[in-house]
C-alpha cells in the first residue's frame, strides 16, 4: 500500500508512462497495418497482427496493474478513484498530463483502427461482389422476351479483357 501522496504521483506517473509507450507502440503498428494494406504487403500484414496482438495484451495488463494501484487507496471503492487520486496526489498536475497523454494516444489507436478496418471492409465486399459476378457468370438468367414470353439471357457483364 502506498504509505505517502509522493509514492502515489510516482507510482501512477510510471504506469501511464508505460501505457504511454506500449499506446504509442501500437499507434506505430496500426501506421504499418495501413501501409501494407495500401501495398498488399501480408508479410507486413501478419506480423502488425502479431504485435497488435501483443501490444493490446500489454496495456491490459498495465490497465490491470493501474486498478489494483487505485483500488489499494484509501478511496479506492469510489466511482472516480484516479480523479481522487489525482487531486490527492498530483499537485503539479504531472501525472494528469501523463494521463491524458494516454487518453490522446488511445483515441489515436481507435481512429487508426476502425480506418484500417473500414478499408478491410471495403476490399472484402468487393471481393465477394467479384465473386457473385464470377459464380453467376455461367448462369442463365431467365428474363422476359418481348413477346412476354420466357427467355434465357446469359450476363452481359464483362469480367475481363485481354
């Protein structure tokens, strides 16, 4: 348990530190992500995964580590402990722009990621509009002649041009 508030402002101010670099870390890694989606590079792809993989996993367990520093306060139980924390402790107001460091860092992440992941989207239904277009290509379709009689046309949409 953290005997004085100078144990807790160290103490908080090297967690978000170390939040600070594994955020930034990531944000890195979700820049390659984009690059190699631009590129088609999988080796690239691949190993972004991997190490967002990791990356997330860390901050989880720094996250984790950062609850039970809170909860072991005395004001632990209550609904904003680090604000109490913090005015507690962070009487230089380090510790809170450290904090907010790794809110910015976060929502950096966040933005990076559900860009890659709209990207991801787009390509993966183009790919399965392109596939629909090949898999119906050798249907026949029945359509109405002019008559209003039933007719069989085949598509009419070129797949390719050599």
């Amino acid at each position: 348990m953290l005997q004085s508030s100078a144990q807790c402002a160290k103490a908080l101010l090297e967690l978000f530190h170390a939040q600070g670099e594994r955020a930034a870390h990531l944000l890195r890694l979700l820049e390659q992500e984009r690059e190699a989606l631009d590129s088609g590079d999988l080796a690239v792809l691949d190993a972004t995964a991997a190490g967002k993989g990791a990356a997330l996993v860390e901050l989880e367990q720094l996250k984790t580590r950062e609850a039970r520093l809170l909860a072991g306060l005395p004001f632990g139980g209550s609904a904003t402990p680090l604000e109490q924390a913090l005015s507690w402790c962070d009487a230089e107001g380090d510790v809170r722009a450290a904090c907010e460091d790794v809110i910015q860092l976060m929502v950096a992440c966040d933005r990076h990621n559900r860009s890659n992941g709209l990207l991801v989207q787009q390509r993966l239904n183009y790919v399965r509009r392109a596939l629909d277009v090949l898999h119906n290509a050798h249907a026949e379709t029945l359509v109405y002649g002019p008559d209003g009689g039933h007719a069989h046309a085949g598509s009419s949409r070129l797949l390719a041009e050599g």
